[in-house]
C-alpha cells in the first residue's frame, strides 16, 4: 500500500514533463554537470601545494605577544557610592 507502481511514476513523470518541459530538463541537467565539473576541477587546483608568502611565522611559532599596558583609573570623587 506504501509503494508506488509503475502507473504512478508514469503519471508522476509526465506532470514534470508538462510543468518544466524537455528543454529546461535537458538544460538543468547540462548545467549541473558543468558544475560538478567546475568542482572537480577546483579540488585538482586545490590539491598543489602553495608556498606561504616570504617571512610567515605559523601562529604556533610565533613568539607570544607582550602583555597591553594596564593604567590606573582615577578615583572619582562626583559619583556616590552605594
């Protein structure tokens, strides 16, 4: 009772067919290639290597920062306390 027969992938297929026509089909299906395509092309890109630019120290290296100066808040004596 749950599946569906063979009638009704037929009908099912041919209100798709009427909705978006053969043509955007056909065009859909061309323009998700090219990007599968574009995506492979770009993960073989991707898998070289790169040089880091002329002087980069990994975070981890790096030495650590020197702490920020702290200053003294003056007393205000205007502001009642509670």
């Amino acid at each position: 009772m749950g599946s569906f027969s063979l009638v009704h992938w037929l009908v099912v297929i041919l209100i798709v067919m009427l909705l978006f026509g053969r043509g955007k089909i056909s065009e859909l299906m061309g323009d998700m290639a090219k990007g599968i395509n574009s995506f492979k092309k770009g993960l073989a890109d991707g898998d070289a290597p790169h040089s880091p630019p002329p002087g980069y120290v990994p975070p981890h290296l790096a030495p650590p920062a020197a702490p920020l100066p702290t200053v003294a808040q003056p007393v205000r004596d205007d502001v009642p306390r509670g």
